[in-house]
C-alpha cells in the first residue's frame, strides 16, 4: 500500500539532509506531486489537521465512536443514526 504521507516525510528528510538537491529531483524520487512537496516545506499542513478544529468531535473521540459502531455491528445490534448521534453528542 502507498503511504503518501511516509513519502513525503522521506522526500522532505532527503531535502534537509542535502541528498537530493531539489524539491523536483526529491518529488521524482519518491513519486509525490512536486506542488504538494513544495507547500509542506513551506509549512502548509495535510487537509485533515488544518480543519481539526472544525470538526465537532475529536480525533480520539472519532476512533472510539467508530470502535463502539464496528462492536455493536458484530454483536448484531448495528446502531440506527439517531443512537449514533446520541452517542456522539
């Protein structure tokens, strides 16, 4: 599976460390789109952390929320959307 985040955390270290010597040699290498590349070098951050404080739930409350779902499901109780909202909230 293609972790594009590993890639570009690989592509940037090369940069810091001088092995490759351009932000387009080091997009090749690790087959990232150069633009992405070059915004994270200068300081843009992946879609889902720059809207986290948007969101009405947490990361972690997400996850368990999502595990809660995933348990009932496999007891056979999978839970309606008003429980689901009820649970959330």
């Amino acid at each position: 599976m293609y972790d594009r985040e590993a890639a570009m955390a690989a592509a940037s270290a090369d940069l810091d460390a001088g092995i490759s010597l351009s932000i387009n040699s080091a997009a090749d290498a690790y087959g990232v789109p150069r633009t992405t590349l070059r915004r994270r070098l200068h300081g843009y951050q992946i879609r889902q952390k720059s809207h986290q404080h948007e969101q009405r739930l947490s990361p972690n409350q997400e996850d368990f929320l999502r595990d809660w779902i995933l348990e009932e499901d496999t007891r056979g109780y999978p839970p309606s959307h008003a429980c689901c909202c009820k649970m959330a909230s």
